[in-house]
C-alpha cells in the first residue's frame, strides 16, 4: 500500500498564530478561552469562546481579507505556514514548486462563511439590497475556503471540501489518504478550518443546553471527563497539513514529520445531536482504521480523544474506545486538548491530527486540564492536567473526531522513525 507522509503543519489557534506557539500552548496545558466582551453577548447564558490568538487582519491585505470570509482568512494563514513548513513558496508562479496536475486539496468546514452571510443579511435587512457585498455568495459558500487555497498554490489534481460536522476535517485528511493512494495526485493539503463565534450560532448552541456556562471561569470551562463539566466551549481557528506519497517526499528531500498511516469513517444513523450511547459507530471507525492502516489495537500508545466536554459525549466516547482497543486500551494515554483549545467545529479534528503527530515527534503527550474530579469507572488512562511521556521506538497513535450527524471519523498516525 502506498505509503502516506506529513511534510508540513500550519495552523492558526486560540493557543498562538502558529503550530509552534499553539503546540507550546498544549504542552503547558494554558487555555485559550476567554469571555466575549462584545455588547452582543451580554444576554447570552454561554459568554465565553476561545478566539484565534492572532487576529487573520493581522496577516491578510486589508483590501483581499475584505473579499472573504474569516473561516476563509483563517484557512489561508495556517495553509501558508504548511506549505511553506513543507518547503514550498507560497507566492510561486504556477509550476515552479510542484506539478499542479499532482496536488490536491481537501479542506473542509462544517459550517461555511457564517459570518458574511449573516453579516449580509443584516445590511440588506438594516440598509437595504444595495448595501449588499457582490462577494456575498463566493465568502459564504462552503468550499471558499479550499477553493482559495487550491486557487494560491495552483492546485489541479481536485479541490474538496467534505462536510460532515465536526467530523469535517478528519474526513478531510481521509479523502485526500484516499486520493493519494488511489494515484490521483502525488501531494495534497488537507484539513479544515471554522469561525462561529456569532451572536446566532452562540445563541443556537446555548438554546440546546450544549454550551459551557461557566462564564465567571472561562479558562476552566472545558473540562472534559469531569464530572462538573456542562458543555463545549465554542473555539475558531484553522489547521492544515501537507501530505505526500513517500516516494514523491523522499525525490524532493522533504522533512517528514511522520505517517498517515490510515482512516476509518463510520456513521451512527442514531439522532441529528446525541451520539448512539453504545458507541459502537465510533468503535467501528476506530477499528475500520487500525485495519486501514495494517495495524492492530496493540500498537496503539496514544488516543487524541474527540473529548468535547459534553454529558453523554465525553462518556460514550470512553466505552468506544474501551471497545475499539480491548485489553490494549491498559497501554494508551488518552487525552483531549479541546479542554485548552475549545471545539473548532470543523477544524477540530485537523489541529488534533497535528497534535497527534507532533505527540508521537515529542514523545510527549499534552494534557486535558481542568480535569479535577474524574468520572469514575471510566476505563480509560487520561493524562490529566500534566503532560505525559510516551515510550522510544516505532509508535501509532488515534486521532478521534465525531461530528452532528452521527458521523465518526479516525485517523491514525505513526511516528516518523521507518520514514526519515
């Protein structure tokens, strides 16, 4: 099977504007939540959010950002640090860095330019048609996003943009696996990228009771697998990796960082919200990727849960793994870095793919904080509140995400020693 290898990371987060400062953020278990000091939020019952540390206005041409969405704006500043981290010139003219007819990409997001539509429709609402942006429907469709980062690096082997929740961007990174091995392009740039921190969608998350509203203690909101945990907490942000076919990396010289070794994807068709409570779904796409990837559940060292922070999410999530992994699971360090990040929707599941891979690089696992009063009989070995060491040698390790929808999504990563 056609060996898959991660030669780029980029990504914008609530922990820092880049992999390095977001993944320092991790290892020191800091939070990136804060309260939302916009007027807007005041009446809200959830008032705290995890906003991106480095504004995009920040990074992108006044002039261009005005052009597009902020889910957009934010996939292009962590898509820029991947493709540069990879070794590749962001403002190349078409043809000098990599065969265009070769590269693909798969971003996704679960909810598309939210921010342009709604801000769009209260200009026609307020100030009538005329105020209207012409850019409207290219900022808020779904496949901005991607479709702005294949047009910057002249991507022609296909742009995708999977939309599965908060699934999306793990299905991402599946179907450009996919798509490598299938021979259908030589590299790609996957991963997702959301921004939903908005009066309507803060608004609609607390109606559902599914948001954290511990707003006198934003940091220590996100608490997954605690019993004092009431909710998610709503995070933005973008993350992006660059994957290639060994053997185009390896003519190129490029630094690999490890292996996508395999995905599985699995669907509940249980209800719209609430994950079947069995968790064999989520079970299954565990075990579908381990098989995907030639693998057993013995050589899983390390689980990146989708650990939302959740009731009923956080619990199921724990027997799926108990589940996937069996006797196995005695060896695995779980845990989950939403409780420092918030859930970026769909972005999760890529930047927890980067923490995935920079886990098994590091040989260490960041913690889940906030973690003080433990569910019992979970079943499952949380690095709770401190960073936790993982062993020498050849490692793999899961990245889970699971979207609205029932949709599951696992990857699962091995460390780069047989590679580089």
């Amino acid at each position: 099977m056609t060996e898959i290898v991660i030669t780029g990371l980029g990504a914008t987060t609530p922990l820092g504007g880049d992999v390095a400062s977001t993944w320092a953020g991790m290892l020191a278990g800091r939070s990136g939540v804060s309260l939302i000091t916009e007027e807007w939020a005041a009446e809200l019952p959830a008032r705290i959010a995890a906003k991106v540390a480095v504004d995009p206005s920040e990074l992108i041409d006044r002039v261009k950002a005005r052009r597009l969405d902020r889910s957009t704006q934010l996939a292009l500043v962590a898509a820029q640090e991947a493709w540069r981290d990879a070794g590749f010139d962001w403002d190349a003219e078409e043809g000098v860095d990599v065969d265009p007819q070769t590269l693909l990409v798969s971003l996704a997001s679960g909810i598309g330019g939210l921010h342009s539509l709604l801000n769009n429709w209260d200009n026609h609402r307020d100030k009538g048609y005329r105020r209207v942006s012409p850019f409207t429907i290219p900022m808020l469709m779904a496949n901005a996003p991607a479709s702005n980062v294949g047009i910057q690096i002249h991507a022609k082997a296909g742009v995708h943009t999977p939309v599965s929740a908060c699934a999306s961007s793990n299905e991402a990174i599946s179907l450009g696996i996919d798509q490598l091995r299938l021979g259908r392009a030589e590299i790609a740039v996957v991963g997702g990228t959301e921004s939903t921190i908005h009066p309507l969608p803060m608004a609609a998350f607390g109606q559902m009771q599914a948001l954290s509203r511990r707003n006198d203690e934003p940091e220590r909101a996100s608490r997954p697998w605690d019993r004092d945990r009431d909710g998610f907490v709503m995070g933005e942000g973008a993350a992006v990796l660059v994957i290639e076919t060994l053997e185009h990396a390896l003519a190129r010289g490029a630094k690999i960082y490890g292996t996508l070794a395999g995905s599985g994807i699995s669907a509940d068709s249980h209800d719209i919200v609430q994950p079947d409570p069995s968790g064999a779904g989520q079970a299954k796409a565990m075990q579908k990727a381990l098989a995907n990837a030639g693998l057993t559940a013995g050589d899983i060292r390390h689980v990146n849960a989708h650990g939302t922070s959740t009731p009923q999410g956080d619990l199921t999530e724990a027997g799926s793994i108990r589940n996937a992994l069996g006797a196995a699971t005695d060896q695995v360090v779980v845990t989950s870095t939403k409780s420092m990040t918030g859930h970026l929707l769909g972005g999760a599941g890529a930047l927890e793919t980067i923490a995935t891979v920079m886990a098994l690089h590091d040989r260490l696992v960041p913690p889940t904080i906030n973690l003080e009063n433990p569910e019992p009989d979970l079943g499952i070995d949380i690095a709770a509140n401190v960073a936790r060491p993982l062993p020498d040698g050849d490692l793999a390790a899961l990245n889970n995400s699971f979207g609205f929808g029932g949709a599951n999504v696992a990857v699962v990563v091995t460390n780069a020693n047989q590679t580089a």
